[in-house]
C-alpha cells in the first residue's frame, strides 16, 4: 500500500515538474512588451509615446492585434508591403524585436465612443 502511495507521488511531482518546465519554456519564449516598449523609442516621432500617432500619415498602432502588427512590420521588411519610411525602419528589425513591439502596441488598452 505505502509503496503504491509512494508511486504514484513520484508521478504526480514528476508531472509537476514537467508543467512548471513547460510553463517556464513557454516564458521565456513569449514575446517582452517592456522591451518593446523599449525599443518603440525609434517609433514615438510619428506613432507616439503610446501608440497614439502624432503625423497625420502615420496610422495609429495602439491596442492593434499582435499578430497584426507583426505581420505588417515583417511585411515591410521583406517588401511585400510597399512604404519608405517603414522599410527603412522595419529592416533592421528581428523576428524578437518585432514580436516585442507587436506585444508592446497590443498592450496598450483603446476606448472608442459614438460618433459626434
Ligand atoms: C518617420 C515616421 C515613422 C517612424 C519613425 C515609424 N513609422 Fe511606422 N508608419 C509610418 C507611416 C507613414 C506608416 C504608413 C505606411 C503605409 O502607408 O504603409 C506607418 C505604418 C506602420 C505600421 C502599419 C500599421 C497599419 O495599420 O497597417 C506599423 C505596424 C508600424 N508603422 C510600426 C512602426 C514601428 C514598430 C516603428 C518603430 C520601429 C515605426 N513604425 C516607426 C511612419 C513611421
């Protein structure tokens, strides 16, 4: 009987550790959006402190989908989508460092109203 208790608590601490193991591979995957916060510095001159564009031709990217942003940022880096300025600023960029601006933009909580 002690051993069968014994067993099975082996099994449930080695199920334990294998989900905190997952859940810590999966943290250190996920995208950072402090550090595209961070590196959102080079986008404030047109997009603004929070995503808010401050150019009447940039468009605003606060509380846009992640994976919206992502794909229009790799867009720009391939040139699959056409645009100077965001070429220029989307080439240097990483998989990681845009994965992180997209969290960054996604995080930023928008309200909208009726129309006036
Ligand atoms: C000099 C101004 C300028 C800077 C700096 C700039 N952008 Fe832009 N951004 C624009 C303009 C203008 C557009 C619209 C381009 C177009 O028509 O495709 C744009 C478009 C975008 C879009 C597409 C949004 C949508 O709704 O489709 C994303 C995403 C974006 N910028 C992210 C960034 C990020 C991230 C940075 C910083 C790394 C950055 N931009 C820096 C001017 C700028």
């Amino acid at each position: 009987m002690f051993s069968a208790n014994a067993k099975s608590y082996r099994a449930v601490c080695l199920a334990l550790a294998l989900a905190l193991s997952a859940g810590l591979a999966f943290q250190a995957q996920a995208a950072d959006a402090k550090a595209g916060q961070v590196k959102a510095g080079m986008c404030v001159t047109c997009h603004g402190a929070l995503g808010l564009s401050t150019m009447p031709n940039a468009p605003h990217l606060a509380g846009q989908p992640a994976i919206y942003i992502e794909e229009q940022l790799k867009q720009y880096r391939s040139g699959k989508r056409a645009n100077e300025v965001m070429a220029v600023m989307a080439k240097p960029l990483t998989d990681k460092e845009i994965e992180n601006l997209a969290a960054w933009y996604a995080s930023i909580p928008i309200e909208v109203g009726q129309p006036r």
